[in-house]
C-alpha cells in the first residue's frame, strides 16, 4: 500500500498566499539590510586590506577569526564596478 503524502489544502494555499502578501517582502528586505550591515561591519574592521585604515590593527585582528570566511566575497562586492542600476535592484 503506497504512503502518500499529505497534499495542500485549501488552508496551505491561503498561508502562502498571505506570506507571499506580507511577509515576502519584509524578510528580502531584512535579508538585504543584514547582508548590508555586514559588509559595512567588514569594511570598518578590515578596511586596511583595501586601503582604509579606521581601527587599529589590535582590534581588528581580535575580529580576524570571525571575519575570515566573508573576506572573498567582500572583497568582491566592494571592488565590484557600481553602476546607476544597482541602485534599482
């Protein structure tokens, strides 16, 4: 005898549908803002690798071991060529 699974109902489909009205886009918008505000947490602490030096190195290198796994892809983004359509998306 085959187990089938539940299948959505009429209630699921309203959830989703509710969720994709209010909460879609607040949780893209907190996900944005949270990508933001690391990078510029990075930026602040590791500036000196591009150049930028803000804090003192002791600080910055007590920061180091939690930095270290998002260096690449900030340094990606921040020497990315910026252009009037990223402003848009």
């Amino acid at each position: 005898m085959p187990d089938n699974p539940k299948k959505p109902g009429l209630l699921d489909g309203l959830k989703s549908v509710l969720y994709g009205m209010a909460g879609h886009d607040m949780a893209r918008f907190a996900l944005k803002t949270r990508g933001s505000m690391e990078h510029l947490f990075i930026l602040i602490t590791m500036g000196d690798l591009l150049g930028i030096p803000i804090l003192p190195p002791y600080y910055s290198l007590r920061l180091l071991p939690y930095v270290v796994p998002q260096i690449s892809t900030w340094k990606r983004r921040m020497l990315r060529e910026k252009d009037l359509t990223d402003a848009l998306a």
